[in-house]
C-alpha cells in the first residue's frame, strides 16, 4: 500500500508540475488572451497525448476502452469547465460557425441553461440532459477540438456502466467504470495550470468552474473575454 502510496504522489507532482510549468512557457509580464489560449491549446494537445499512449497500454493489457465515435452516454450530464475554457471554446465556435450559422450551437445553448442557471450542484451534478454540442443525429460533439479537459478524460472501460448511470442519475451505487489514470493526470495538469495562471495577479481574475452551457453562453458575449481580463464578474459562481 506504501509503495502505491508512493506512485501516486510521485504521479500527481509530476503532472501538477508538467501543467504549471506549461503554463509559464506561455505567459509572460504582458498578458494576453492569445497567450492563455496558445497555453490552454498546448495542455489539450499533451492530455491528448497521454490518454493515446494510455488507450495503446490497455489494449495491449486485453482491458480496451469502451469509448467511441457515436457513443454519447456521457454526453448527457453536466460538464464542469473552467472559465477560460469556456472563452476558448466560444472562440472556437465563433471561428467554425461564422455569421448568423452561431445561432445554431447559442439556441441549444440557451435551452439547457434556461434549466441548468437555477439548480444546485448536487442537482445538477445528478441532471441528465443532451449536451448542446452533441450532433443529434451522428451522436458525435460537434466542437470535439476544443472540447474541455472534463470531456478529454472521461474514459470508461464499460459502455453498460455509462448507460446505466445515463438510466439511473439518482441512483449513488451506480456509476461508470472510468480509468483513474487520465482522471487524475487531466487534474493535476488543470491544477498546475491554475496556480501558475493566478500568480499573473490579474485583481478579481474568476478562475472557478463554470457549466459549459450557461459558461459558452456568457463567453459567446463580444466583451466577455476583455472583461474577464480586466477582472470584472463575468461568470457566475455554483452554488
């Protein structure tokens, strides 16, 4: 138990670490949100990485991941994303839905937050609802490139456990068998990650998590990002 003990924490500093110092790569005196995108594309591209290395070793260990393309279990529950990611993520959607295409992905949007703003975590960490990303016919994300680290690591070894838990939300004996490695490896980048951003000493910099529908839908504002910068209140805290 001690040596396992032992792995972990070695395991936990190493990601911690790879996620502060990938962070400090990229910003410097001068902030900007191009910087902390670059940074925040970077960490994606390394989780990336590392679950593909992981999904080879479980593979090659006869334990492959359930997880595929039109798989969309997980799809329908709340996912959490910290506040810049909201930003880049609505950048993102800006750049592929040009024009009055932006309505599309702000309907959806606005749906699940008309819902979602009023209930508490507890509530809505049980609430099962479609994400506004997820293709309704292909059963596919529709932003996959800049899904949030949440989505990235999500990786169970049973379908019938993610369906289970999709049929069930209430029920606190079920839930999906996921692979604790990626889990902990997306934190502790994200954790790291974080501590350097908040050493930028931006006064009033909201760093919380927010959901992703009521967080893109506030991010998809024209001011959202230079008042995110500036340290206003942009986004609202969970209860």
């Amino acid at each position: 138990m001690t040596t396992q003990n032992n792995y972990w924490q070695q395991f936990d500093e190493a990601f911690y670490r790879d996620g502060y110092n990938l962070c400090d790569s990229y910003l410097g005196a001068d902030f900007s949100i191009e910087q902390l995108f670059a940074a925040q594309k970077q960490l994606y591209k390394v989780i990336d990485q590392f679950i593909s290395l992981f999904v080879d070793k479980t593979n090659h260990e006869g334990n492959s991941p359930e997880c595929r393309k039109g798989c969309s279990h997980c799809c329908h529950q709340t996912v959490l994303a910290s506040t810049w990611e909201v930003l880049y993520l609505a950048d993102f959607i800006k750049k592929k839905y040009p024009g009055k295409l932006i309505n599309m992905p702000v309907q959806k949007l606005g749906d699940k937050a008309a819902i979602t703003s009023t209930m508490k975590l507890d509530d809505l960490l049980r609430f099962k609802m479609p994400c506004p990303f997820l293709h309704s016919i292909g059963g596919f994300c529709t932003v996959y490139q800049a899904r949030p680290m949440a989505c990235r690591i999500y990786l169970s070894s049973s379908e019938k456990s993610c369906a289970n838990d999709l049929e069930s939300p209430n029920d606190d004996s079920i839930f999906p068998d996921l692979y604790e490695m990626p889990l902990r490896a997306g934190r502790l980048l994200n954790e790291g990650f974080i501590a350097r951003l908040k050493e930028q000493k931006v006064e009033g910099l909201q760093t919380f998590e927010t959901t992703i529908d009521q967080g893109v839908l506030v991010a998809l504002n024209n001011n959202a990002t230079q008042n995110w910068l500036a340290g206003k209140k942009v986004f609202k805290l969970l209860d």
